[in-house]
C-alpha cells in the first residue's frame, strides 16, 4: 500500500523532529550559590582523622564502665594475687601537689580543688575489687602514722616505707602522687602519678600516669582512678604471675661439672 504524499511528507518531518531532539544536549543548571534565599546543599559531615577528636584519657586502659562493672583486668589481678599468698595493700595519696604547699594558679585554673581523699578512697576500691583483695583502709593507716611519717611518706623516704610492714602490716604500698602539668593543649592539668612498690624487698612492681582535667567532679574521679586501677591491676598481674608461689622450694644451685 503505497502512503498519500501528504502523509509521508508528515511523517518525514515528525521523525527529523524527533532526531534533532535526541541529539540536543540537556540546558545547563546554575549551581546554587550561598545566600539568603538560596538553600545549601546538604553533605555529609566529614570525620575526624587519625588523632583528632579530643579524647580526653589515654586509649590504653580507658573505657565507659557501666554503673560498678568490673575493670576487664580483675580476674587476672585477682588470680594472680591469690597466687603470691594475698598480700595486704594499701594505698597513699599524697595530700598536697609536689609533697608541698599547694600553689595558686596563676590563671585561673580549678587545680587547687584537687580532692586527694577522694582519689585516695575510689583507687582504693577500685583495687579491692569487690572485697577479693585486702586493702588497708587508708583513714586507718593515717591514723597510726605521725606527721613525720606521713610527710616522709609523701617526700618517698625509703626508711619510712621500710617500717610500713611493722607498724601497718602491709606488704605492698600503692603510693600516688599529683603534681600540676602544662603539657597540655587546654591549659593545666594534674598529672596523677602512681607505684605499686613490694615493701619487703622494695621492687617496683606496677606503675602508672595520667593527667586529669578540671574539674574533678566526681565522673571525672571516676574514669581517671579507673584507667589508673586498670594499668596497676595489669602491671601486678604480670609481676605476680611470674613469681615462685609462697612456700615454694627454691632451685637447687646449678652444679659444674668436674668440682
């Protein structure tokens, strides 16, 4: 069947049409600009590197503890410190920044509110863990030492801490003191050193640092004891795991040959 001339001629100029439309480009979009009227375009926030993000407590031991849970370290604290016969603890904070006066900021900065009996008693029940552990309490042991002894405590003075087992009954002393820092980026902190030192033989058995930022409300006490228990627990459960159970025959002394 052969199509009307009329027709074909339509036909011809629909599909031309149609041809020039497909082959045309898309029109150009203005890309919005900031202003008033003009809404921004939504994105993703962009992550932190490596590094950044102001964690405030060292990434070691630190961690959010729901309600009282246990440090993840106890279990081999406490398995190790029923190994070495349950040696008695107790734990000294000094009273002051350095063993002495405490200074005044010149800045402004809250460290002079440090709350040393409060450190004192959470790292002492931070240890303790659940009552596993016998741990001296400190207002006690305050109580049977003089002011001289006490501050020769504070100062290390190896004589004082030598007559500890006699006079307290203890065999280890878990000794910290807090000193004002500015190694920091956000003004000064306090920097809570800690030792656990094995009285009788006076070897260092457990170490640990961290600096505390202002102020010391009590989740911060909370979190900074907490990271400081854990390094100890860890440091102890390695000393104590690798020493001759009590009671234990020693090793007989190697014999040369020939003599």
């Amino acid at each position: 069947m052969t199509m009307p001339l009329p027709l074909l001629g339509i036909a011809l100029l629909a599909g031309a049409t149609l041809a020039g439309c497909a082959n045309k480009p898309p029109p150009r979009v203005p890309i919005p600009t900031r202003g008033e009227d003009t809404p921004m375009l939504e994105h993703d926030p962009a992550k932190p590197l490596p590094g950044e993000g102001g964690v405030d407590a060292p990434t070691g031991f630190n961690d959010v503890p729901l309600l009282n849970q246990s440090p993840p370290e106890q279990r081999a604290f406490v398995d190790a410190y029923n190994k070495v016969g349950r040696p008695r603890i107790a734990v000294f904070v000094n009273r002051t920044l350095q063993g002495d006066t405490v200074p005044v900021p010149q800045d402004g900065d809250p460290i002079t509110a440090f709350d040393y009996e409060a450190v004192e008693n959470v790292l002492t029940d931070w240890l303790a863990s659940n009552g596993k552990v016998m741990i001296v309490s400190p207002t006690a042991a305050r109580q049977q030492l003089t002011p001289e002894q006490v501050k020769g405590l504070e100062g290390n003075e190896r004589q004082v801490i030598a007559g500890l087992p006699q006079q307290l009954g203890v065999d280890v002393l878990v000794h910290a003191q807090a000193r004002p820092t500015r190694q920091s980026f956000d003004g000064t902190h306090v920097r809570l050193i800690a030792e656990a030192i094995n009285i009788r033989g006076g070897d260092s058995i457990a170490r640990a640092a961290v600096d505390i930022k202002p102020p010391l409300d009590k989740p911060q006490i909370n979190s900074y004891t907490r990271y400081v228990a854990r390094k100890l627990m860890d440091d102890m459960a390695g000393a104590w795991s690798n020493a001759p159970a009590p009671g234990a025959a020693e090793p007989a002394p190697a014999t040369v040959p020939g003599r």
